[in-house]
C-alpha cells in the first residue's frame, strides 16, 4: 500500500497518555504524517486547523466535556471547511459537547471480549472498509480491560451506523462500534470500540486494524465521504433500497423496509386520498432495537414510495428506548397518533399531532405519556423487561365518545384488551373502563398485544397477537364488552401484528407484520429483514364467517399472463410453462379421486430446492418447506392450515414474492411464510397428483410487477420457454 497522504493532527488534553503515546508510534510505523496537537490550543485559537487534512482524538479515559466544549467552534469551523474528524474509543462521549450530534453514546466504560466489527451489509461497499474481508472483521484481542463508548439502547440524532460489534462468545449488532456524521463539508467518524493499541495484537486482527485506520484516515483525509448520503432522509432510504434490488428474496411488491429491520404496521391512514403505512423501523440494523417510525406513501395501494423517517425516539423523553406501536386517527381534520413510548422499565401511551398534510412532520405532546401509569385492576402482568406490560393502541369514535383499546397480560392469568374512553378531543385526558375482553393463558396466551376492534356490520371482530399468533374474536359488543361467538387464527404463519384502516368506501384493509424466519446472522448478511404483507379485506359472508381477501387493487401489479387453463393430472407432476418468485397463481382445485395434489414453487430445475404446497384427504394445506433452501439458517418447518372438506373444491390465491409466500384459501383462511431459495434458478412453478386424479380448475398464473418504480431489478429473469396453456 501507498504511503498515507494525508496530514494527522492528534488531538490531546494534557500529556499523551499510554494508549495515545501507543497510537502515536502506530502513525509512525504507518507512515502516517503525524503531529500532537494541545485541545487546549485548538481552543485558543493557536493552531491553523487548515494544515490539517483529518484530526483525531484517540482516549482511553472519560471524555473531557468542557475541554470539548471550548474547541468546539474551531472545530465546526474545520470540518465547515470539508475537513475530517476521527473519534476513537471515549473520545466519542464528546460528541454533543464538540456540537456534532445532540445525542450522545448511552453507554461507556471498560470491558473484556471485544474481538472486532459486525459492518453493516448496507454499509459495506463504503471505501472505509475497502481491503477488508467480509462482514466479520477481527480487529482487537479480546484479552484485558478495552475502553469504550457506543450507542446501545439509543441511536445519534444526525448520524449512521457502519459497523457494530463482534465479542470473543458472538455477535452484538446492538452495540455500535462505527458511526459516521456529515457535518458541513466534512465527516466524522466515531470509532467507540474495537480498536487499540497499548496492547498485543497479532495476525488478521493486527492486519484489518491497521487497515481501518488507514482507511479512516484517508477518507476523512478527502479521498471519500465516509456516508453516501444525510441519514435519515429520503435519499438515503432510497439509496438502501436500490442497493438490495438484487437480492432475490427481497419483496418486490410488498411494503418491504427500504432496509435494516421493520416489524408492525403502524398508524395506517387514508389521509386526502393517500394511504399511508407506518411501521416499525430500526435505522440501526437489520435487529429489533431503537424502533423509530418508518413511513411509505400510496396513492393506489399498488406502487408505493418511501418518505422519512417519521418518528425518532426522543433521549429526554418517555420514548427514549422506542417508538413501539400505535394507530393513526383523523381527529377533526388533523392526524394524531398515539403509540407507546417506553423507557428504563415503563412503557406508557404517547401522542404526537402531523405539522403538515403529507404526514412527514410529527409533533410530540408536552404531556407526553398521556397516560400516567398503569391500572391497578386487574393487576397487569410483568416480564425481565417491563413493570407491567402495557401496550399498542387502537381508537375510534363510537357514539360521540373517542375509544382507546390498550394491549396487556392479567398477572397469572391470560392476554387481555383493555379500555380507555375520552369525550375529549385532545386526547391527553383518558378514563379507565376496564378489559373488553380477556383471554385464558392456555388457549388465547399471556400477553395480547396490537388489539384491534372492528366494526364488521353484523358483528365485531377484535384481534390480539399473542406472541404466537393472531387470535380473533367475532361477537357482538355493547357495554364496553365483547360477547364471543365464534375464535380463530387470522393466518396460520408468520403474519403478525396487524393492523388496518378503513377506506372511503368503508372496507377494512388489514396487513400484517410478516417475521424473518431466518437466524439473526442470516438477516445480517441480508442487511434487510421483515415486510409487510398484502393489504387483506376483511369482512363477513352470507353465512356470517369472517372473509379475507387480497385487496382488489392488487390485481393492477398483474403483468402477464403465464398460464390459463384447467390441467387435470393423475398421478404425475407437471411443469408450467413459466418461471417467476413474482406470481399470482389461483385455481380451484378438486382432489377427485387423488389422495395428495398440490403446487411445487420456487423450484430449481433438479429439485435440489423447491416448496411444496400440499392438499391432502385430511384437508390441510400444508407447505412443505423441508426442501425449500440449502440454507440451514432459514426456518424448514412444515406450516399447515386446515381448509373445506374435500369434497368441495379448494378455491387457492398464492402470492410469491421472493422470499415471501402468502396463501388464500376459500377467500377465509390465510397462511403467510418465508422460504429462502438460495438458487437463482429454483424459480420453477409445477403441478402434481399424487395416487389418482386432480382438477386445477380455471388456473391462471400471473407475473406481477414492483410495487417501488424506479428501484432496479424491474423484471424477472426472463423465461425461455414458451407461455401458454398445455392441457
Ligand atoms: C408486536 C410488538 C408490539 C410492540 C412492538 C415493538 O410485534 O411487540 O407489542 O409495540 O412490537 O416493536
């Protein structure tokens, strides 16, 4: 490697210490062009900071505020002037007192078992890990007491993780180790752990460190931008939603996170004509942590565009550890939401008013938690985490009176929703009615949470997630309480959470959270994990029974049509004419005298990986995941749900979307799951019967479209055989 190019001034407050005297030597041996320069200097403007290409401020020990203070509009004023700033381990507490960010790490000290850095996939192109192996990078002996300051259970304001950390007994992705900030012309990169050099430190770890360094050094030196773009805004989402377009189990179509993690839809909303998706978002990685609100638009429910993020924790406030769940309600013409701030071991109902039309801007209550503290009848549930668990907020205006349904767990007993009421408009005054309903611990679990009521017509449904699935309720409601009829599942996979919103023409459109089914490690390497799914329409049918469909827009991502027609098969597997892992397949599907028949999808040409979709004698549908991906981290287990007896067709909707699989079956039962193909050919689509005769009555097969124009990997890898129906 070339000799550095750039000129270093190390920053110091008093006499270097054995770790700074360490580092300096290190800029030595490297070539580094180095001079020590006093804080104290810098403060006094003594120093021509414009000699200088990067500064950097290297510390074992606690952060100096008021010696950062003072130098801190020299420094502005260098980094104004494109210059760059490096702060490594304590050095990087200072970073509200330097004026970089308001929020500082959460955490700092010393500790054993640091081995290196977790970089972020979304990250790892950027130069600063250039000439670095994967996303593993050993860069510290995890022996002896290191220092360090990160962000854990918070994120910085105004700047973006790189890279978390890698202990000696696994991986943190919550503990950041690398972040970086645009300020002015220049950059900034805190370093909080990871890297030493008072210390042995041999091989691969001594190699990458060094590495790092030199990276560091040269980008904010000016070779590079350490970040592509301000985090946050829509730019960079965009830019992290392009960069997985070639990930082939990326949704297409689906609400998907532009990247890093989301989980629940929150505050669905047709607001002026355009819906509006909320969820919950991680801007730190692809973990559940430091949960903001993330925000996608539609005009059509079809295409959808992503815009800020719209709700971040606030460090002083009672949502400092997480914006969690809560709905969006139009409260005389201005959106309000309500979600649950938690912070420490509280977690307690917040609210924040839209500043504009978009829904962009939020403005959190001052009385903010609205509401104080939990009831003490029944007495609620707690957990390692919470005091009382106590969460997620649905509310609606019924009789003139605003209804607020809160999710919680009854201490020894079951899940249970309980009722607030308010005849005010601010909603910060709210009575405690009690549960609306209560589950039993075996049957419905411990902890609901996301309830929803909605008023279907005829009858009322509420739903709950129980930690397992979504449970629902349909009965009749009066009183403050629901009188059950009929329970069920909403889905039988990994549809959780869900939520929804009424459209003008007073249909209720659901969707739900559909998890990863793959490790944490899987979803590392991703850089991305969770998604939306489909808007679902819920209502009743003629015999009173809860109906689901794929909302009717959808049929616009229709592309072409790869098969119609109505196969019989006896005993055989046949190949549809057409590859995709973007599809719409529907049919009606009678066994006849067939024991199995069913659907192979995202199958490579030899089988080594495919999905079964089987319909059996017993009516269940099951898919068969067993050979779904060569990929151990992915989930293989069967899911099944049970379906009409066989004696009457099984009317089936299926819905591919890379990695996602959503069945509609006799427009009621809805089973949701993630398969993993690792092949870029297991895009095979057949049929099969299996000991006799079956009918795929009126099966057609559709391409389907992006649901995010302009993003890349618009279409599918063309099929080369022909399209058409082969009876
Ligand atoms: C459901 C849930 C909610 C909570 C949110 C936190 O998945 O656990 O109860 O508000 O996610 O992200």
């Amino acid at each position: 490697m070339s000799e550095p190019a750039e000129t270093v001034g190390f920053l110091v407050a008093g006499e270097p210490s054995p770790e700074q005297r360490a580092a300096l030597e290190w800029c030595e041996a490297a070539g580094v062009d180095v001079e020590t320069i006093s804080l104290a200097a810098v403060a006094g403007d003594g120093v021509r900071l414009a000699e200088y290409d990067v500064l950097w401020w290297h510390r074992a020990e606690p952060a100096d505020d008021a010696v950062a203070e003072d130098a801190s509009a020299a420094l502005e004023a260098f980094l104004a002037d494109g210059g760059g700033l490096l702060l490594s381990l304590r050095a990087l507490e200072a970073v509200p007192a330097l004026g970089i960010d308001p929020v500082g790490p959460d955490t700092a000290g010393t500790e054993e078992g640091t081995t290196g850095l977790l970089v972020k996939s979304l990250r790892a192109d950027r130069p600063v890990f250039e000439g670095l192996e994967g996303l593993r990078v050993p860069t510290a002996s995890p022996e002896g007491e290191q220092p360090f300051a990160r962000y854990e259970g918070i994120l910085p304001r105004r700047g973006a993780v790189l890279a978390s950390t890698l202990r000696a007994d696994g991986e943190r992705p919550h503990e950041t180790a690398l972040l970086g900030w645009r300020i002015g012309n220049g950059d900034v990169a805190g370093l909080g752990t990871g890297v030493r050099f008072d210390g042995p430190l041999s091989g691969d770890a001594a190699h990458n460190r060094d590495r790092l360094l030199r990276n560091l050094l040269a980008v904010l030196g000016g070779e590079g931008r350490l970040l592509e773009h301000d985090p946050g805004g829509t730019p960079a989402l965009s830019a992290d939603r392009k960069r997985l377009a070639d990930d082939h189990h990326r949704p297409r179509y689906h609400v998907s996170p532009p990247g890093n993690w989301l989980n629940d839809p929150n505050g669905m909303i047709k607001w002026n004509g355009t819906y509006h998706a909320f969820y919950q978002y991680n801007p730190g990685g692809p973990h559940h942590g430091t949960i903001h609100w993330g925000h996608a638009v539609s005009d059509d429910l079809v295409t959808w565009e992503d815009r800020p993020i719209a709700l971040t924790p606030s460090p002083d406030g009672p949502d400092r550890d997480g914006c969690w769940s809560g709905c969006a309600v139009d409260v005389d013409g201005t959106p309000q939401i309500l979600y649950t701030g938690g912070r420490d071991d509280v977690q307690l109902p917040c609210l924040a008013t839209a500043t504009d039309d978009e829904l962009t801007g939020w403005e959190k209550s001052s009385e903010n938690p609205v509401i104080k503290s939990v009831p003490v009848e029944p007495p609620l549930r707690s957990s390692d985490h919470w005091r009382a668990e106590f969460r997620d907020h649905n509310v609606w205006l019924e009789d003139g009176i605003w209804h607020h349904l809160i999710g919680s767990g009854i201490e020894d007993g079951g899940g249970t929703a309980l009722l607030y009421t308010s005849e005010d408009d601010d909603f910060t005054d709210w009575t405690y009615e009690g549960p609306i309903l209560s589950g039993e611990a075996e049957t419905d679990g411990v902890i609901w949470e996301c309830p929803e009521l909605l008023d279907l017509g005829e009858k009322r449904l509420l739903h709950v997630s129980n930690y397992e699935a979504v449970r629902y309720y349909l009965g009749d409601y009066a009183g403050g309480s629901l009188e059950v009829e009929r329970t069920g599942l909403l889905d039988h996979g990994a549809f959780y959470a869900p939520q929804s919103l009424r459209d003008d023409d007073g249909r209720w459109l659901t969707w739900g959270w559909i998890k990863p089914d793959r490790s944490p490690e899987a979803q590392w390497d991703a850089g991305w994990s969770g998604t939306l799914s489909l808007p679902r329409e819920i209502d009743l049918d003629e015999a009173g029974r809860l109906r689901q469909r794929p909302a009717a827009e959808l049929t616009a991502l229709r592309e072409e049509r790869g098969y119609d027609g109505s196969p019989a098969l006896a005993d055989e597997r046949r190949d549809l004419p057409l590859d995709s892992r973007s599809f719409e397949l529907r049919a009606e599907i009678r066994l006849d005298d067939a024991d199995e028949c069913g659907l192979v999808v995202c199958g490579s040409p030899d089988g080594e990986e495919e999905t079964l979709l089987r319909y059996t004698r017993e009516s269940d549908l099951v898919v068969d995941r067993s050979a779904s991906t060569t990929d151990h981290r992915a989930s293989s287990e069967p899911i099944s749900m049970p379906v009409t007896p066989v004696d009457e067709s099984l009317s089936l909707r299926l819905f591919v979307d890379g990695s996602v699989l959503e069945v509609f079956a006799n427009d009621r039962h809805c089973l949701t799951t993630r398969i993993f193909p690792t092949r870029p050919d297991s895009d095979g689509i057949a049929l099969y019967a299996a000991d006799g005769r079956a009918v795929f009555e009126d099966l057609e097969v559709w391409t389907l479209g992006s649901a995010w124009p302009g993003v890349g990997a618009e279409s599918e890898r063309e099929s080369e055989r022909p399209v058409g129906p082969e009876n």
